[in-house]
C-alpha cells in the first residue's frame, strides 16, 4: 500500500465507525460527543497531532523538515548528482537543492508496516 491507499483505508474505517456510532443532530447532520465528523485534513492533522487519536485507528504520522545536507543526499541517491553533499557552501550548489530537493519528510506506519515519503 502508498501512503495515499494507507490514509484513504483508515479514513473509510473512521467514517463508517462515525456513522456507526453518531446520533442525528438538530438539523439532521450525525454527531458524536458534540462533535461532527471529521474532514479528510482534519482527520490526519489529528492523527499528526494526537497520539491516542492516531493509536486509535493504528496509524501513526510524522513529518520533519530534512535539513540542507539530508536534501542534498537527497538529490544524490535519487537524482544521480555528483557534486551536492560537502560542497554546499557554494552558491550554485545550494540553489540547486533549495529548487530542486524535496523539503520535508513524511513517515507514515500502520500496522506494523512502514511508508517515507518526500515532499
């Protein structure tokens, strides 16, 4: 499974656990706890941001930034350059990684099974 099939899985799980457990509202919507359900990105913002929540549903989300050399390798391993990693005080080479390099890190585990993905 990809990172996307992985956040579409679970999120069908907690929509039909919602849906299962949610009451109608005044104006017909399904509540629970007070609380409507939860949109695509507010469900992985609170899968990224509360642990119970995430542990919950199996999943765990986890993003950093990568630093200027984790860039740079980065492009080495995946692009093929040559010349990045030691050499980024160069003008040149920096701009090279700063347009060229993904900047940020996403792992995603669910059960048991790990996902890195670069953004």
């Amino acid at each position: 499974m990809n990172k996307e099939q992985i956040i579409e899985a679970v999120g069908q799980e907690y929509t039909k656990w919602f849906y299962d457990n949610a009451v109608p509202s005044v104006s017909g919507k399904p509540i629970l706890n007070g609380e409507g359900i939860l949109t695509r990105g507010e469900f992985i913002n609170k899968c990224k941001t509360d642990t119970e929540f995430s542990e919950k549903w199996g999943l765990k989300i986890e993003e950093r930034e990568l630093t200027l050399e984790e860039r740079a390798k980065w492009l080495q391993d995946n692009k093929g350059y040559d010349l990045l990693v030691g050499n980024l005080e160069h003008d040149h080479i920096r701009e090279v990684v700063e347009d060229e390099a993904p900047t940020k890190l996403i792992t995603i585990t669910y059960n048991n099974e790990t996902i890195e993905s670069y953004e």
